[in-house]
C-alpha cells in the first residue's frame, strides 16, 4: 500500500475539506442500506490523512491538536459514522508516540506513512465496569506472548491493518499489544447493530491464543504513572465528532427548510425561510451549534499548549478544556439532530429521506461515556482545585 503524505496543517486541513464534500454524497444511502464505508475508508488511507500526527523527525506533519480537531469536525459533519472509524487509530498513534522505543516509533510510523491503518480491541461486555480488562497476555520462555480474549464494539477493526488490544499481562499492568489483522486466532466479526452509526462495523474480536512478538507489545499502565493527554486528546476527537454532528444537521435542515418545508398559514409568510418563529428557532440552534464549536477549538488550543509543556497543572487544565467542550458538543448533537423535524415538518420524518440518521448518530455516539461525570470534575476543579484522574477517559 502507497499513501500520499501531507506536508502541513493547512495541507491536512484542505484534503479533509475535500474528503468531508465527498462523503456527505452517498452518506444518506450508505447508512440506509448499511454498506460498509471500505472505499471510503481506502481514500482515507490514500490521502495521506491517516498519518498526519507522525512526528516530523519521522517523515510526518505531526499537525496540532487543533488541526486533528477540525479534521474529524468536518468529517463528523458528512458522515459520523466514517469519523468515527478513524478515532482510535490516531489514540493508538499516540500511544506509540509515548511509550513505544526508538524500533517501535521506527517501525509503526513507516507502517502509516504508508497508509496502513490501526483498529481497536479495548472494550470488552460482561465485566463489572468498562476499566475491568480481562483480556490476558501471557509470556513466552522466548519473550513472546499469547493473546487470549473477547473485545467488544470494536470499531474500525474490521477496516484495519494493525488491531491494537488492551491486554492485562502476568503482572497485571496494562498494556497495548499491536496485533497484525491476520494474524492466526484473530477473527474479526462484523456483529455490529446499533440504531446509529451503523457503518463503523464495530463488532467483535475473539483471540484464541494468538502469538503476538515481544516488540509489538507496549506498556500502557505508564501512561497514567505522570501527567498525560492520552484522555484529553481521545476525548477531544469524541467532541470534535459531536460538534460536526450537531453542525451537520443544522446545515441539512437549512437546506430543507429553504427547498421543501412550507411556512404555516398563520405566519403570514409566502415561503418557509419568512416565517419568523422559524427564524427565532434557528438562531438558536446555530447558538448551540457555534458554542460547540468554540469550545472545541478552546480545547484543542488548551491540548496544544499543555503538550508544549506538559505538567501536573497544564494536563489538568487540558482535561478539564476538553470535558467542557464534550459536554456541549455532545448535548448540541442531540439537540439539534432532534430539532431538525420540528424546524422542517412532517415531510422530514419520511424514511426515504433518512434524515433521521442524524439523532441515531448522535444518540449513540454520545453513548460512549456520560458527561455527567465530566459535569462532576469540572466542578470539582473549579471549588478546590481537584485535578481530574488520570484514567484516560477524561
């Protein structure tokens, strides 16, 4: 596989732009009939946007945070469910970009210049809470490991070349085992069914003892030993996703209104777009639109400059950033996807139309962990102080 490799943030920002334009064609039919994005997913991989968080003394553009930010806002705005495909490999990137050596960072990073793709193996159904990891790594006598487990809503899997998995070695530390999509014992299930999203092909991975070397194993419970952005920067493409979501469908119910939608007899107005109650409601949802969107790119500025100069202090003010711009950006989401039909009529709930993709996208990728809890530490933060924990969901 050859990739194009993008020089700069503007570069990345422009090939995302045109991507997100070309997604948004077909993206109705591809949820309807729940066609696998692969296509797309291999135009993804093609443009060379896949691998713009590289490090520079690697060959990549190693873009801000802020540039990744808008990236999946736009790509969030055509299709959540391609956006969402994505979000992982780059949390996985920056997995290696911390704790994987000089070999590991050498041999990964040419991997994606190249336009391979990570997945994910985190989640796993069944256990007492989403941290409790029983996927185990057991060691070889020649360094080597067996993995053994069953990962759960494993997006981008199916798509990947490279499916990293959360894994609990002898020790019981976490760590990441980067683990070849066809490696024997992996089996990769397309089990996904889920009311929104609907093309992630987030399904499920089995591992039956499969033999993973001791160079693609990484360990992550270091991660968390120090201040970190390994949450804050997972979390901030979560937000950046809603964000598009919510923009999304206030755009399409613009162009609804504007080309079907017909004013209500007592409003006076010749054409819906006169109708001042409807004026009145689309102000205000842009409002929750352009605060979402605010707040991410507080956030992702926030990240930028704690991961110039990372501490205790600046880690903190970067999670706490990024939980308030997923709160809003998640609350926008299914505020405006809902508010689409009350602003468009009764034309906009026909199921030819699919305009309904929008809430199911947004009610479930807003699923992914409660805001309540970010609600919970920012206030925290702000009547004493308390830094938000380091388990990398926040």
């Amino acid at each position: 596989m050859t990739a194009h490799v993008i020089a700069d943030d503007v570069e990345a920002l422009a090939v995302a732009e045109a991507l997100a334009a070309e997604f948004r064609t077909g993206a109705a039919e591809r949820d309807a009939q729940r066609r696998l994005p692969r296509a797309e997913v291999d135009r993804l991989s093609a443009s060379g946007l896949l691998a713009v968080t590289v490090p520079a003394e690697h060959g990549g553009a190693d873009v801000r945070a802020a540039t990744l930010a808008e990236i999946f806002r736009l790509l969030g705005s055509a299709d959540a469910s391609l956006a969402q495909i994505p979000q992982s490999h780059f949390v996985y990137v920056n997995v290696i970009r911390r704790q994987g050596t000089d070999e590991q960072r050498k041999f990964f990073f040419a991997e994606l210049l190249a336009g391979r793709r990570f997945g994910n193996a985190q989640s796993e159904a069944g256990t007492r809470h989403v941290q409790d990891i029983r996927t185990r790594l057991e060691r070889r006598s020649d360094g080597s490991y067996l993995l053994t487990g069953v990962k759960h809503y494993c997006t981008g899997a199916l798509f990947a070349d490279w499916i990293p998995v959360l894994a609990r070695a002898e020790d019981d530390n976490l760590h990441v085992a980067y683990v070849s999509r066809d490696a024997p014992g992996v089996t990769v299930a397309d089990d996904w069914d889920g009311m929104g999203q609907r093309t992630t092909a987030s399904g499920t991975v089995r591992l039956d003892a499969v033999p993973v070397p001791a160079d693609r194993v990484l360990p992550h419970h270091l991660t968390f030993r120090g201040p970190q952005l390994h949450g804050a920067f997972a979390q901030l493409l979560h937000a950046a996703i809603d964000a598009g979501i919510a923009g999304g469908a206030l755009a399409e119910a613009a162009r609804f209104v504007r080309t079907k939608s017909r004013p209500w007899f007592e409003s006076g107005a010749d054409t819906a777009v006169e109708d001042p109650l409807l004026a009145q409601r689309f102000g205000e949802l842009a409002l929750h639109v352009r605060t979402a969107e605010a707040l991410l790119k507080e956030a992702a500025r926030t990240v930028d400059t704690a991961r110039e100069h990372l501490t205790d202090d600046s880690a903190a003010e970067a999670s706490i950033a990024v939980a308030a711009a997923k709160v809003r950006a998640a609350e926008a989401a299914v505020e405006v996807a809902s508010a689409l039909f009350e602003v468009s009529g009764t034309r906009s709930a026909l199921d030819s139309l699919n305009l309904h993709r929008h809430w199911r996208d947004a009610r479930t990728h807003t699923l992914h962990d409660p805001v309540r809890w970010k609600v919970q530490h920012i206030g925290r933060y702000v009547l004493d102080g308390t830094r938000p924990p380091r388990h990398g969901l926040l």
